[in-house]
C-alpha cells in the first residue's frame, strides 16, 4: 500500500504559526470526511492548517495514513467513553440504547464529520491492520447492550447481531441520508421517528 511520506528536508516559512496536533487532526478530519482519503494529499492538509510547506506536520505524524489512524483511534476512544457515561445513567437497553442514538444525532448535527469518518468511510482500505469496527470496545459495548436486552426481556428472543443489524440499520441509515442531502432537513428532526421505528424493530412486545 503507498503512503504518502513527508520528507524532513522541507524547512516551514510561515512566520509565527504554531501548530498543534489537534489542528492537523482536525483539518485531516474534515478532508477525509468530504473528499475521502485517497483524494486528500498531505499538502491539502497542509494548505488546510495555513502552512507554506508540510514539514510542519512531520512533527506528529510521518505519513497520511498515521493522521487517519490517530483519528480513528481518537474516535473510537471518545465514543467508548460516552457509551460507558451512558450505561452508568441508565439501567434499561432501551434507555441505553436510545441515548446512544441521541448521541449520534447530536453529532451528525453538531460534528457531521465524526460520524462521517466513523461509520462510513472505510478505514480498512487505508488501515488494513486496524481493529475492525464491530470488535473495537465502543461496539463491542454495544453489542453487550443488545445481549442483555434480549437476556432482561426487553428485545426479541432472535440474534443479537442480527438485533444489531436491524436497529443500527435505520439508524445508520438515516444518518447517511441526512448527511448526502437525501432527506433534506437537519438531523434532529428524523431523530424520533427513526428511534420509533428502529426500536420497534426489535422490542419485545
């Protein structure tokens, strides 16, 4: 697989611009999200942060593909966070599971780009070593959520990934069409009756 290599004998020119590591991220998070990872260079993002040459990011990262492994780390890392906040409010799957979509909303209204890079760009063509999505601890702990709902009587008696596939499948959905401009109004007002439909896919009635 290529890697686009930053070569250290390009020497930064831009007058008094400091650089941090979040800035770089953030600039390659954006990229990525709108024009995909093979069609964002390094001197896009570079171009992105202000500088004039790209040994300013050389600091952090030495290639493109470092950048997208950082991010989705840091991503996945949050989100396993917020699940674990989540899980300590609420007893219920039902209750858990509908924050975690509530949280989803959020973000494809408020950071459409998190959720751009973390559930539909695919990483594993760029990072073909990485941990795949549904084993990371962020699903995993999803997962478990839809196993003890089924075990507490509140979702159907049926496979849990296929529960999964079934719920996360019209909210994922959704969320998709919010963000290519298929269903034209914002995020948040799709929320409840996506939630509506997706849990009564799978509720035990």
């Amino acid at each position: 697989m290529e890697q686009e290599i930053i070569t250290e004998p390009e020497i930064e020119t831009a007058p008094n611009k400091t650089l941090s590591q979040d800035e770089v991220l953030q600039a390659a998070l954006k990229l990525f999200a709108q024009k995909g990872y093979s069609n964002t260079s390094l001197t896009d993002i570079k171009d992105a942060v202000g500088l004039k040459t790209t040994s300013g990011i050389y600091q952090f990262f030495k290639t493109k593909q470092a950048i997208a492994e950082t991010l989705r780390d840091n991503i996945l890392d949050s989100f396993s966070i917020s699940i674990d906040d989540i899980r300590r409010r609420n007893r219920k799957a039902s209750e858990q599971l509908r924050e975690i979509v509530d949280l989803l909303f959020k973000l494809t209204e408020d950071a459409p780009e998190i959720i751009q890079f973390l559930l539909f760009v695919k990483t594993e063509d760029f990072l073909p070593d990485s941990t795949p999505l549904m084993d990371t601890p962020a699903f995993t702990k999803i997962k478990r959520i839809i196993q003890n709902g089924i075990k507490e009587g509140e979702i159907k008696s049926i496979d849990y990934l296929l529960a999964y596939c079934y719920f996360f499948g019209i909210i994922n959905q959704t969320l998709l069409m919010v963000l290519s401009g298929a269903l034209p109004k914002s995020a948040d007002s799709y929320q409840s009756q996506a939630w509506l439909t997706a849990w009564g896919c799978i509720a035990k009635k």
